[in-house]
C-alpha cells in the first residue's frame, strides 16, 4: 500500500484477486477508521485496472457511505 497525502487515501496493487482482497480490506479499515476520527468525508474505492485500487476520504461522499467506481 502506498499512502497518498491529499485527499487522504490509500493506493492498493497486488498481483491475484486474493491478495487485492486482503489489500483492499486492509485500506478500507485504515481509511474508515481515519475518516470516522477526523469526520471528513465518506470513502471512495477506485478501480484504476485490473491490479489497481484507491481507497481514498472524499468530501463528495457523504460520511458513512462508501462508493465504489471503475475507471
């Protein structure tokens, strides 16, 4: 996972459905938790390929919901 400063998010790469699982399960509780602490915004999952995700605060997504989108 890769932290990216501005919106807070994480970025999340892995090579096989079972790793992006774990990885995108792993970001989405550190995402929650610092958007819950801070009341932000919600979460936005982003599916960038096959291989790629961001889980990211948006201030767009109301807190509480997470939405996810494909690119």
């Amino acid at each position: 996972m890769t932290f990216i400063e501005q919106p807070f998010a994480l970025e999340v790469t892995a090579d096989n459905a079972a790793e992006i699982e774990q990885r995108l399960c792993e970001a989405f509780d550190a995402v929650l938790e610092h958007a819950l602490e801070r009341g932000e915004g919600g979460i936005l999952v982003t599916q960038h390929g096959h291989s790629r995700y961001t889980v990211a605060i948006r201030a767009e997504v109301p807190l509480g919901l997470t939405i996810e989108r494909q690119l």
